[in-house]
C-alpha cells in the first residue's frame, strides 16, 4: 500500500468549477480498483491550493486508473482550472497513529 499526493493551485475563480469535477468524480475515482482511501485538503492560508491524499493497493492499480478514459476525461476538465503546475508524489506511509 502506498499514499499518493497530488498538490493543485487554482484560479481562485476557478475554485468552484473545481469542486464540482471533484464531487462529480470522487465516488469513481474511490471505487477504482485498488484505490482504498481518497480524500480532499484546502490550505488554511490560501484558498486557492487542494491536495488530494489516495490510497493505493499497488502502483499498477495507480497506473490502470491514470491509464483510463475516465481519468483522462477527468484531468483534461481539471487540468484548464490550474494557476500552477500540480505536483505529485507516491510515498510509503511508515506509521498512522489512531
């Protein structure tokens, strides 16, 4: 199992356009195969920065889902929203403490 983090700056009149792809797209996106976790972050600071944190089975099931027509579709609505270039990264979670 591993996390993956995906850090995304938006126009900020861009933000709710954001959250309407995302809440059309979160129950997809979970029930990916593999997928066992997804949610949704809002900086404190700055309104216009998300991090999505999904949980992933193994990187062959992170790659089928990038791979898909629905995430295709999905990144080409949100990837026009951007202010900055998304970054993302795949780590391995050490320790969780309930």
């Amino acid at each position: 199992m591993f996390v993956r983090i995906v850090k995304m700056k938006f126009e900020k009149e861009n933000i709710p356009l954001f959250k309407a792809v995302f809440e059309e797209s979160k129950e997809t996106i979970r029930s990916s195969e593999g997928c066992t976790f997804l949610e949704l972050y809002q900086d404190k600071k700055d309104e216009t920065i998300f991090f999505t944190y999904s949980y992933w089975e193994e990187e062959a099931n992170l790659d089928a889902y990038r791979n898909s027509d629905f995430f295709k579709s999905v990144w080409a609505r949100t990837k026009v929203l951007f202010s900055a270039k998304p970054e993302a990264w795949s780590v391995n979670k050490i320790e969780s403490l309930p």
